[in-house]
C-alpha cells in the first residue's frame, strides 16, 4: 500500500481568486482533492487552511498597508464630528442632511478600502 507523493506547484492548482478570498467550504475542497498532504482539513476553520496552504507552498505574507489610509481616517474624524453635531441638532430636515453626508462618506471609505 504505497501512496504516490506528488510534486505540485502553486500555480498547478488554477485557482481563481486568491486564497484570502474563497470561502472555507472552497478550501476545504481544494485541500481534500488537490492537496492531501493537508491533513485534517475538514475541521479546519478558514484561516488555518490558508496558513497551512501557505507554509506548503512557502508563501511569505506581506503586509499590506493602505496607501488610502490616511484618507480613510481622516473621513472616520470628520463622520465622528458629524454625528456628534447630528445629535445636537433640533431641526430635522438639518439632521437629515448631515445624516446623507454621514451615509455617503462611509460608502467613500468603504471605497477607497476596496480599492487596494
């Protein structure tokens, strides 16, 4: 009862989105058919498959800083202002206003996340 031990590369595998982005039920699948050297994969959470994904395939992880991050905390400041200004406000229609912009300056940092 021999098993074959296979050599496979990285991009052997043709994944279509990268490994943060699949969800843990398409991990699982990945590793119980095209990597059975991971052992124990169906009880496995999300974050310890790419881990082991990674130390296989000798993937360092960079981290990644935003170049939007001072941007984006600069709108959290400015929404944090807002609300506090939101509450101290009694006409309703100035607090809709505020509560627009409030809206539309989340969707901006949500963005500008996305966008790295």
């Amino acid at each position: 009862m021999s098993e074959e031990v296979k050599e496979i590369a990285f991009d052997e595998l043709g994944l279509t989105k990268p490994l943060e982005k699949m969800t843990t039920k398409e991990l699982r699948a990945l590793c119980i058919e095209k990597l059975p050297m991971i052992v124990g994969a169906s009880g496995k959470s999300k974050e310890e498959l790419v881990a082991a994904i990674k130390d296989l395939f000798g993937i360092v992880e960079e981290q990644q800083t935003s170049p939007y991050k001072k941007q984006i905390s600069d709108i959290k400041r400015q929404i944090r202002t807002l609300r506090a200004d939101k509450d101290a406000q009694e006409n309703r229609t100035v607090r809709d206003r505020i509560r627009r912009k409030i809206n539309k300056l989340k969707k901006r940092t949500r963005q500008l996340a996305k966008a790295v």
